[in-house]
C-alpha cells in the first residue's frame, strides 16, 4: 500500500484491468490506513522517481 501510494490515480487507472470498482477498492484499503493516491500539483514532473 506504500508503494501505491507513490502513484496518481490516474497512474493506476491507465492498468489494464484496472476500472472504476478497482479504483474505489484501492481508495477504501488506502484510507483504512490513513493513505491516498498521490495528489499531482501543476506542473508536476511526469519524470519522478518512485520505488
């Protein structure tokens, strides 16, 4: 979930396989722990490392 974490939502939405109920259940997991997808800011760089 840490790693998840890492990622925009619309990161993960572009997986295939990954829809709408997908997304929702991630969001409920992150948020029982306190966690949400990363928020992009404007002009964010697409370039960030992660993991």
């Amino acid at each position: 979930m840490i790693q998840l974490a890492h990622h925009a939502e619309h990161e993960i939405a572009t997986l295939h396989g990954m829809g709408p109920k997908g997304i929702r259940i991630l969001k409920q997991a992150l948020a029982a722990q306190g966690r949400d997808f990363r928020r992009d800011s404007a002009g964010s760089a697409q370039n960030d490392a992660c993991c």
